[in-house]
C-alpha cells in the first residue's frame, strides 16, 4: 500500500543517538530533518527535545518506580497491626467499663 510506512521494532534510543539529537537541533536543524539522519520517529525526537528543555537532560531514567517510604519490615508489621484491629473482638456498648 503506497504512502504507508511499516512500523519499527521498539528499540532503545542510546546515550550517543540523544546526545546528536539534541546537537542537531541546538545548531538549527528541523524535526523532521533530525528523525530522518537518525533514523527515529518523529515524536521520539520532539519528545527528546521537550525533555531536554523542562529537565536539561536526556538521561533514561534508571529506577524501578517510585521510591518507597516504608520499608517491607514496617509495611508487614502495619499489615499485621490491621488485621490484628479487624479482628479484635468488641464489647457491645452496654458491656463497657466506662
């Protein structure tokens, strides 16, 4: 089918390729002129720029996810502090001492 192009595999883009990216356009050249000599999408492109405008680098993020606050020691013993407090049995209101 003409005027149609394939898609590519999913590839990650290296440190060398973002770093030219971000040169190229520094020195003027346009979008589709920067995808086109890399060999990249288009919106990888413009998303590399857009990055590096708001963060100031291109760097992969190398973390798994967001940073716990707990750690598995504290979370099992709030997790068994709730079950325990699920559990407990309740005097009916006109059992109570006070």
């Amino acid at each position: 089918m003409q005027g149609c192009r394939q898609r590519r595999h999913f590839q990650q883009t290296d440190d060398f390729t973002r770093g030219m990216v971000i040169g190229l356009r520094r020195e003027g050249w346009s979008f589709r002129q920067i995808a086109a000599d890399t060999n990249q999408d288009v919106s990888t492109v413009h998303r590399l720029w857009r990055r590096w405008l708001a963060q100031g680098n291109v760097a992969r993020s190398r973390g798994r996810g967001a940073a716990r606050v707990t750690s598995a020691r504290e979370d099992r013993g709030a997790s068994a502090a709730k079950q325990w407090e699920s559990h407990k049995p309740r005097l009916p209101p006109f059992f109570s001492c006070a």
